[in-house]
C-alpha cells in the first residue's frame, strides 16, 4: 500500500510543478515517454544481467563460497558468538554472506532466514536479539563483489568502462557494513528491554 | 586495470570449477536463465516506475524537491541531486533502480551525479524490505535498535559513495 501512497504523491506533485512551472510541459508526451525508457532499459540490461547471474551460480558451484567460508571464520565468530558453538548456525550465516556477496541475492535469502529463526531467543521469541540486529544490519549493508545490475545499466547507457565503479563500490560497501555493525554494537551495550 | 579484474574473475571461476569437476558451461547457462526470470520480474515495476519519474523530471518537481533538501544534502556532501534516489532507496529497490538509471542518463554516465548514483546503488540494500522479509520470517515484533542501526549504515553509504567518486574520479 506505501508504493500506492508514492506513486499518487508522485503523479500529484508533477502536475502541480508542471503548472507552476514557466514553461509549457506536456505531461503526456513525458508519459508516453517514460514507460518506453522502462522497456528499452530492460532490454538494454537483459544481457549483462544473464551473463553476471550464470558466473554467480558458477562461482557458487566453483568452490568460491567454500573459500569465502574459510576466510569469514574468525570474523563471523567475533561479530555472531552464537557461531562458536552451533555449526549449523555458522553453516547458514556464511552461506547468506557468501551468497550476498556473490551477487545471488534469491540464494542468499532462505539462508538468511534459517539463521535469524536459530538466533531467536526461545525465552521471548518476539524480541529481536542483540546478533539477529547484527545479521540484519550486515545484510542491508550490501557487500558485492560485482554489482552485476548497475554495470548492466551502465552499459546500456553506452559507458565503456561499466565496471570502473568497482573500487568505488567496495570501499562504500565495506565502511557502511563496518560502521553499522559497529553502531549496532554500541547501541546494543546500552539498550535494555 | 578495472578492465581486467572482470575477466580475471571469469577466468578463475571457470578454472576452479573446472578443477572441481563441475560443469562449469552448463553451470553458466542455468544461472544466465535465472537471470532472466530475475530481470522479467522486475519490468513491470520499471515500467510504472520510470513512467512516474519521468513525468517528475520533466515537470520540474525534481529539481523543487533536490532545492529544498540541498541544506541537509550540503550537509553530508551528498550531491543534492540524488535526493529522489536517496529518499526512495531504503523503500524499493526497483524504483531505486528506476530513479538512478534516470539519473544516469539525464546526467550522463560518467559524469560525477551519474557515478555516485551508480554506487549508491551497487553499495546499498532495500533496508526496510530487508528488515522486514526477516522479522516477518523469524517472526519478531520487537525490532528494538535494528533500524536506526541500519539506517546509519545506509547514511554511511551515501556519504561514502559520494566521498570515493569524488576521490576516485577528479
């Protein structure tokens, strides 16, 4: 229902600035020209798109995730305690992160669940606890190896270097994970109830 | 060299699967059809979606919006004309995608705008959907500090996509 909300505030607010504004706008033509730009962007992406989700899956299956596994360990059981003492937990944690970073979101999600339901407190199964708030907090972060979906517009957009953001995308991705595990942290300290 | 680190990448991954003893084409092409089952569930939303901005656009009612919030953008040194992207990030990703694909192309794609656009969207989650496709999963009605957790992750990201563009590209 919010998108509903969105979209009337949108079309409303258009129409008054459009009024308002000095020149004559023909809001229709900008109709007409929209949904057109939707149809031609996707086309645009569909082949980067393809391609980036068959290397995810063959990276997936090439072992990556196992290596990636290996290599979060320490670091999972610093940021997850419950990790140290259930494997399974470990198991399905490293598998979200793996996955996430892999680019196979879709993949990424069931995993992602079966780790926050074992990290539900049985005492009060309804309140969030302190490394469930984590876990989300680490899976709206975002760490991506390739952001195979923005590359795909890039390029549909004629850029010959899609994929010169890289860098860029990492260093963002990996401070805005740090800092917010570690703003989750500290609010945890203090936080009771 | 970013020109090389995608190939690079390609090359390992088929080398290890290979090595694994997986087939690594056939491997490729299931994913690719994932891909575009991916991509088809998204078109519509992209329809709607750029049609709306679009009409924003051109009325001028995104050019009101980025001058009313360019205090609080300056602020951060957020580019003000990514406002639209940034207000909507956190709700939906598809329209995320709309809004910044728009962005690139009114500004250009390797323009300053355009770029940090791209990596605000490469760098950041649908927060509020996130939040609550695990809640709703894990079934937990107390979030208690979760969002505005996330929510200063998100702001970190902003900020940082900015900051690294600016760096990055002079």
């Amino acid at each position: 229902m919010l998108m509903a909300w969105i979209w009337l505030v949108v079309l409303l607010f258009s129409v008054i600035s459009g009024i308002f504004s000095e020149r004559t706008i023909d809001l229709g033509a900008a109709i007409a020209e929209g949904s057109q730009k939707g149809i031609s962007l996707a086309i645009g992406m569909a082949g980067s798109m393809c391609l980036w989700s068959g290397v995810g899956t063959l990276m997936d299956r090439a072992g990556l995730t196992g290596l990636l596994a290996k290599l979060l360990r320490p670091l999972l059981h610093r940021i997850f305690p419950g990790t140290r003492t259930d494997p399974a937990l470990e198991r399905d944690l490293s598998a979200n992160i793996c996955a996430n970073f892999l680019g196979l979101g879709n993949a990424a999600t069931p995993m992602g669940i079966r780790a926050a339901k074992r990290m539900t407190d049985p005492r009060q199964p309804q309140t969030a606890t302190d490394q469930l708030c984590r876990l989300i907090v680490l899976n709206t972060a975002s760490i991506q190896l390739i952001p195979a979906t923005v590359a795909a517009i890039r390029s549909q957009l004629g850029c010959a270097a899609p994929f010169d953001i890289l860098p860029a995308v990492w260093i963002t991705s990996l401070c805005s994970a740090g800092l917010g595990v570690t703003a989750a942290w500290c609010i945890g300290k203090v936080w009771r109830t | 060299m970013t020109g090389y680190i995608v190939p690079a990448i390609l090359i390992l991954a088929t080398a290890l699967a290979l090595h694994k003893k997986e087939d690594a084409y056939g491997l490729l092409v299931t994913g690719a059809a994932d891909g575009l089952k991916l991509l088809l569930s998204i078109i519509p939303t992209l329809v709607i979606l750029l049609t709306a901005v679009t009409m924003l656009r051109s009325s001028g009612g995104i050019e009101h919006l980025s001058r009313w919030l360019s205090p609080v953008f300056r602020l951060f040194s957020i580019p003000p004309e990514t406002a639209m992207l940034v207000l909507i990030r956190p709700f939906s990703g598809s329209a995320a995608l709309a809004v910044g694909a728009e962005l690139m192309a009114t500004y250009g794609v390797d323009s300053q705008i355009g770029r940090t656009a791209a990596v605000m969207l490469g760098s950041t989650e649908t927060t509020f959907y996130t939040v609550s496709v695990y809640f709703g999963a894990a079934g937990i009605q107390r979030t208690r500090y979760t969002i505005p957790a996330a929510l200063i992750a998100d702001l970190t990201g902003f900020v940082m996509s900015s900051l690294t563009v600016r760096l990055l590209f002079p």
